[in-house]
C-alpha cells in the first residue's frame, strides 16, 4: 500500500440521497493535529503501525489507537492526537458524511471516541487500497460505488470489532451458545433439523460447536438430538401409534429410526413395542 492522501473529493450537493459519501482518504505518517472546532465530517480511522493518542477538547476524554485497532471521530468534536513518543505513526483514514450515514452508525452499534479492538486488519487494507484506485480512476459511476465500498469498510471495521469480543470472552460466549442450541434442539427435536444451520446461527461452525458439546454434555450435537429423540421415542412406542407415525413425530426418516433405535437398545421398535404389548 501506497503512502497518499486524496483531499476534499465529495461534499457536493448533487450527490443527493447516495446513502455514504467520501469526503477525503488517505493513509499517512502522522503527525501531531489540533482543531479547536473539530472536522466538519466523521473520521473513521484505522491504525497502519506504530501507535497515537486522541483527547477531545471539550471534556478531556483520552484513547488510544495502535496494533489492530480503529476508532471513530464524530464530525465537529474538537480533539487533537499526536503519535506516542518514539514511534512512526501510520494509519489509513477515509473521513465520511451522507444521509445514510447516522443510522448506519447507530444500527452497527459501532462506538464513538474510543478504541475499537479489531481481530485483524487484513482484509480492511485491500478496501482502502480500492477506495484508492477508485479515486484514482474516477469512473463516472465513482460516487455510487464509492458508497458501496465505504459501506463494506464499515462492515468489515464492525465483523472485525465482533470477532475480536468474542475471541475475548470465549468462555461467556461458548456457555450462552451451548445452552441456547440446547434449548433448541430440545424444543425442535420433532423438526428435520440441520445441525450446520443451527451452529451458523450461533456464530459457530458445526465442528466447533460439536467441540463444546462434548465438553458440556459428553455428546456431539447429533448424539444430543438423538439422545432426546430416543428419550421422546420410548414414551411414543407406549402409545397406539405406527412405527411410521413414530419415527415422523421425532423428525426422522422411518428406516433410520429403526437402525438407530436398535443400535442404542439392542432391539428394534417393533420388537421393543412387542415387549410392552405382548397379546399383539
């Protein structure tokens, strides 16, 4: 990645109603700034190397910006930042206004004015480099895609910040997402349920999350739901219903209910409702 700063690309009123607008980018050495009247748009920043330090103006308040951190600048706060003794600060910024802009923010969640911890930059540069060449190559649709792209920094800056909570507080977060597949593989045991979907839906993949079942129940995710299946199976197989009718009331196709009941049990259902009604 190049060293460069675009200045003032965007601000014009015929923009209209594009959602995201981009005022200037640049990815720079810094040095110390300070703007008693702040900037008149919202800077997100994301650090290169090296570290710096932000204090706002009207009310003191400090952080930090250094290895695998952004952090946002609300337009017009007065600040100053300045790098940390001894170090050759570099970060990429790109400073952003647009009608879409504050309810993207607030849906996002991402906070203001302080240190955003993010798993990794990696795959932010690529979108600065691109935010870049756009600029550079100034096509005619270059403000339409422009949005797009400071959309997907966003959304990248905001996946990265989630990554990095969770890596942060696996314990927490792996003993919610157990209880809670739990809980649904209890209360959809009768549905023809896809264990890959439901890890998914948690943030897991189903290999992982097998992983914290056998260390929470013994079981992986598959064994749990049949180990509830054969649970409900036994109190079906007391009642005047077809072995059919069984097996689709658990969610399970007819054939491998059978091999599987017999698997666990030794016998069949047939065999096993035999035992319980002996005369037929």
């Amino acid at each position: 990645m190049l060293h460069w700063r675009h200045p003032y690309l965007a601000g014009d009123a015929s923009l209209g109603n594009i959602p995201l607008q981009l005022y200037n980018t640049g990815l720079i050495q810094q040095k110390k700034i300070i703007r008693l009247e702040g900037f008149p748009v919202l800077h997100l920043f994301v650090n290169r190397s090296g570290s710096g330090q932000f204090q706002t103006l009207h009310n003191g308040k400090e952080w930090t910006l250094a290895d695998n951190q952004a952090c946002i600048l609300p337009a017009r706060v007065p600040h100053t930042y300045y790098p940390h003794p001894d170090t050759t600060w570099m970060h990429g910024f790109v400073t952003i206004m647009g009608p879409g802009l504050s309810d993207l923010l607030k849906t996002m969640n991402l906070p203001a004015m302080e240190t955003i911890p993010l798993q990794s930059t990696e795959a932010i540069w690529p979108l600065f480099d691109n935010i870049f060449q756009l600029v550079r190559d100034n096509p005619p649709d270059k403000d339409w895609r422009m949005s797009a792209l400071l959309y997907e920094l966003l959304l990248e800056v905001l996946k990265q910040s989630s990554f990095r909570r969770e890596a942060s507080t696996p314990a927490k977060n792996n003993e919610n997402a157990i209880k809670l597949a739990a809980k649904m593989i209890r209360e959809h045991y009768a549905e023809p349920i896809l264990l890959a979907e439901y890890a998914q839906s948690l943030g897991y993949t189903v290999q992982h999350m097998n992983r914290l079942f056998k260390q929470a129940y013994g079981v992986t995710m598959h064994q749990y739901l049949d180990d509830i299946r054969f649970e409900k199976s036994l109190q079906l197989l007391g009642l005047d219903m077809s072995i059919q009718d069984i097996a689709t009331a658990l969610g399970m196709e007819a054939n491998y209910f059978i091999r599987a009941f017999k698997r666990v049990h030794g016998i069949t259902p047939g065999q096993y409702k035999a035992k319980l009604y002996p005369s037929g």
